[in-house]
C-alpha cells in the first residue's frame, strides 16, 4: 500500500485509479446468472503500479493490491478489524520488547513448490535494507540492529547484512531491535515484510516479469497498460483461501470510464466510485454500492526542500492557505459527505484510544477568510502570485476536489489566479515527479494506513528522512518525541507521546489536512459478499463470482 524517501518508514497509500482510453471488457469473468461458482473470476479496475511489485519497492496502493493477493507473511491485517493477526508465525514473542523470538509454521510454502522458512524473511529483510539494492521500504528496518552499516547514510555499506537477524534453524529466528519498540510484530503485516523465495534472488529479472509469493493468489501474466491477471492457486496453505477462480485487475486511465464499464456490463469491480458519479449512485447499483469508514486522509504537502515555501513566514502562509479552504462545502457539494473534514493528521478509524483527537488541528483547519487573508498577506503573499496544486488526472474525481480547492482559495483571496490546478497525465508519472523533488508548490497526498497505529500516520511523513516524507519536513522535537513514543512499552502513554508530536504539525503545517475519506466500491450483479477491509480495499478472496 503505499507511498516514497529515506529515513524511517511505513510506506502507505497515495490512492488513484487508472484506465486505457478505450473502455476495458471483463478480463475472462464470463458467465451470466446462476449459483457462486468458484472458478468464476471477476474483473476490477486498477492502476499500473509504480514500480515492479518487489514488497520493499512498493509502497503506493495499486501494486499493494496485488502484494496483498499474492503474498502472505508473519502477520495479516483482519479485514474486518484491521487487529494484526499471526498467518505464517506461530508466534511472535518478547520478554524486553527489544528482542523477539519469531516461531513459522510449519508447512508452508511459494506457488513455486519452495518451502518458507526462516532464511525466506531474513534474506528478503537484509535485501530490502540494503542502501544499494535502493528499495523505498528501506527504512521499515530501521530499527533492526545493524540497520545503519548496512544502510548508511552516505557512502558504501560497511556489511550486507543486519547483526539483529539470526537464524535459529528453519522455523526460527530472532530479532533484535537497536531499542525498545513494543508494537513493532503490529508492523508485520506490512507487505515490506514479505518473504522471498529463491528465485527472486538467483533469477530476479525473471521474478520481476512474473512475481511468485506465497499467498492465495499467483500472476498468470501482467502487460503494462492494459491488465494484470491473477489466478487462486490451489497450493494455498492459509485459512482465507480464495472463493473464486481469479482476479482480472483491469487498466484504467479514468475513474468514470471505468464507472461506465461497470454499469454496462463490461466491468465486474469498481473499488474508488468517482465524485461525479456519487449523487446517483445509490439509483444506479441499488445495493450493489460500498461505502464504508476507512483508514484514509487527504493532505496537500508543500516542497519544502523548495526556498520558495520554506522562508521565514513559510508556516504562517501554509495555515492562512489551510484557513482559507472551505472542507464543509467541498466534502458536502463534491463528495456528498462521503468525505469528513479533518481536524487532525490521523483517522477516525483508530479510535480516541488509538490517538485519533479532533481538537489537534484546531483554527487550522477551520474556515476563516478574514483570518487566512491576513496570515497570507503578512506571510508575503503566495509565492509568485500562482499556486499551482500537482495531482495525478487519471482519476477524474481529484479534478473535481482541486478545483474546489482552488476556488475556495480565489474567493478568500479575490483572485482567481491565485490557485490553478496543475494535473499530470498518470499516477506513475505524478509519483516520480515527488520522488524527485520536482515540486514548485503544493501536491496531493493522500494516505492510506498500512496498520491501524497512530505511528502510522505520522512517522513515515513527518519524521526527518521518513520514506513517505514527501515535503521532506523536518523538526527535531517532532522527532525526539517519536522515538520516545515508539520505545514506551505502555500504550497508552505511547498514543500520549505520538499525539504531542502530532500537535506540532498544525504550528508547522507540513501538509495541509483537508479530510477523512470512505472506501467506497460499486461491483456488478455477477458478484456477491462484496466488502473492504479498513484499508478500502477490497478482500478480494472473499468475493463470489456466479
């Protein structure tokens, strides 16, 4: 699931979905009424990855989809619950919160026939924390003993792998962290975590074209651009085995051709309904629609590796813009309300005692033009007299909320120059424009939970040289107070810890928090026990096919 950078790390979820230009059949669902049939396989809508789907180079929702089907590793999110739960471990255990003694399952193996075993995660682990393998989720293992000579931060490693991983013998292992981290086996379920068989290391560029893994589902063939089909593989060892024959993930460049797709047959899966479609829905699939609560907020974040947006008054002109944004209006006339505006940089999916607190962003994130005019005004104005907000245009719904944006800011300001929307062609393109520091002013950023922590929410963007942390925001008290937090072995003084950490993003306002997002999907009579799990995305095994 998930997102970019280098630090420490929980990578997670910038969402959008994609399409050809021309309208996209079924993929091989075939068939037409009848009884669930478990070899019927069903069609949805997705969008090209941005990178191939290695587990620790993928940190963005689209290519989590797939990791998520064909992937299976020490813990598993409950679709329900989001709870982490054991899968391949036996268990994970600890006597100081630092050293964890991991137990496998016995039995378990790849699509390929190879067994899992401990050397099948530590080897995954090392290769992914390794500086010259330059993979994203580097930095979920920061916090594995011998981390930093394997991932310095310049220059050559000074070894290749982590002191902190040692094999006990094919079912064992330990790990040892480099301080006290109590939550870290809830991590687990994050697909950076994933084992690897051999293969991916003795022929990776054969791997790469046809990933094989461990979970319920395998790639029969994936051409970029068009589709990526997956099929059960009978070989599945865990108890959430797959119901249907198979899953057709379909290309879309277009959220509302995809939309129409699926009302006209062609297009058994729509799992993001675009905003243009959400006031007649409800008359078009009946009860064939989705829209549930999900760990999911929607931010602008501002370059701040550019001096443009990092004077001296940058922080007063990121609240005055965060004022003069009118989120009841937008979520009510664009989303119809299926979108909450936000008062902190979390979810209300965590609960008050998993750190969610709606009285965190505060002013900030209230409408007030005369405020926000004079906060803008004393900072200098917006710089060059045009913000341009970057978004990905290959979903037709961030248009729409953007432009809102844009005029909501006009009309504070009285300029209608002031903020234009500035879209790029597809999701890929959009992610390697941020990865590469080529922002000149605010972008979407949207983020999906991996695990349902508040540490979720905030280290992986905010912490100094976090993977996620796309303004490259920097505060050392913000810090201090995340490792502090992350070494409390009493949960509730942790939330304590992260949430006054959090309250120092509405004084710096790395990225404005615009609002909470529902997971909402529309699917096609074809189809039955459609849900999503608290990540919005749909649990694909469960899903019956007739």
């Amino acid at each position: 699931m998930r997102r970019s950078a280098a630090g420490w790390a929980i990578g997670a979820t910038a969402l959008a979905l994609a399409a050809t230009a021309t309208a996209c059949g079924g993929g091989g669902g075939g068939g037409t009424g009848g009884e669930p049939d478990a070899k019927g396989v069903l069609s949805a809508s997705w969008t090209d990855p941005q990178n191939p789907l290695e587990p620790a180079n993928t940190n963005e929702v689209q290519g989590g989809k797939v990791l998520d089907m064909i992937f299976r590793g020490l813990k598993r999110y409950n679709p329900k619950t989001g709870a982490a739960e054991n899968v391949v471990a036996d268990s994970i255990s600890t006597a100081d919160s630092q050293t964890f003694e991991v137990r496998l399952k016995d039995g378990w193996t790849f699509s390929n026939g190879e067994k899992v075993t401990s050397d099948s995660f530590i080897n995954a682990w090392n290769y992914a924390a390794l500086v010259t393998n330059k993979q994203i989720n580097a930095p979920f293992f920061t916090y594995i003993d011998g981390f930093e000579k394997v991932h310095p931060a310049s220059g050559a490693p000074a070894a290749k792998v982590m002191s902190g991983l040692v094999r006990k013998d094919a079912l064992n292992f330990t790990v040892k962290l480099n301080q006290k981290f109590s939550s870290w086996p809830d991590t687990l379920g994050y697909n950076a975590f994933m084992p690897l068989p051999k293969t991916f290391f003795t022929d990776h560029a054969a791997w790469l074209k046809k990933p094989v893994g461990d979970g319920p589902y395998q790639v029969e063939s994936y051409t970029r651009g068009q589709a990526m089909k997956l099929r059960t593989w009978s070989g599945y060892k865990g108890a959430d085995a797959a119901v249907n024959g198979g899953v057709d993930l379909e290309v879309y460049t277009d959220s509302n051709t995809a939309y129409t797709d699926l009302q006209a047959g062609n297009l058994d899966l729509v799992d993001d309904v675009p905003a243009q479609q959400l006031r007649h829905v409800r008359s078009d699939l009946g009860d064939r629609y989705l829209n549930t609560p999900a760990g999911i907020i929607q931010t602008l974040a501002f370059p701040l590796y550019d001096k443009a947006w990092s004077g001296p008054d940058s922080a007063k002109l990121r609240q005055g813009i965060s004022m003069a944004i009118n989120r009841d209006q937008i979520t009510q006339q664009i989303f119809q309300k299926t979108r909450t505006p936000a008062k902190d940089w979390t979810s209300p999916v965590l609960g008050a005692q998993g750190g969610f607190d709606d009285t965190i962003c505060g002013d900030v994130c209230s409408y007030d033009p005369a405020r926000a005019k004079k906060l803008i005004k004393e900072a200098g104005g917006i710089p060059g007299g045009t913000m341009r907000i970057t978004y990905n245009a290959d979903s037709g719904s961030h248009k729409d909320w953007v432009d809102a944006v844009c005029n909501s800011i006009n009309n504070v300001l009285g300029n209608d120059k002031a903020c234009v929307g500035n879209p790029v062609g597809t999701f890929p393109d959009f992610r390697n424009q941020i990865v590469n520091k080529q922002m000149k002013g605010p972008f979407r950023a949207g983020w999906q939970m991996d695990y349902p922590l508040i540490q979720n929410f905030l280290q992986p963007l905010y912490y100094t040289g976090a993977s996620s942390n796309d303004s490259h925001f920097g505060n050392p008290r913000f810090d201090q107070l995340i490792d502090r937090a992350n070494a409390e072995t009493d949960l509730a003084k942790a939330v304590e810890t992260f949430k006054e950490a959090e309250r120092i993003l509405p004084q710096q306002v790395p990225a404005i928090a615009l609002w909470y997002q529902n997971g909402s999907a529309g699917w096609s009579d074809r189809l039955s026990d459609v849900a999503l799990n608290p990540f919005s995305v749909p649990v694909y095994n469960q899903i019956k096919v007739s």
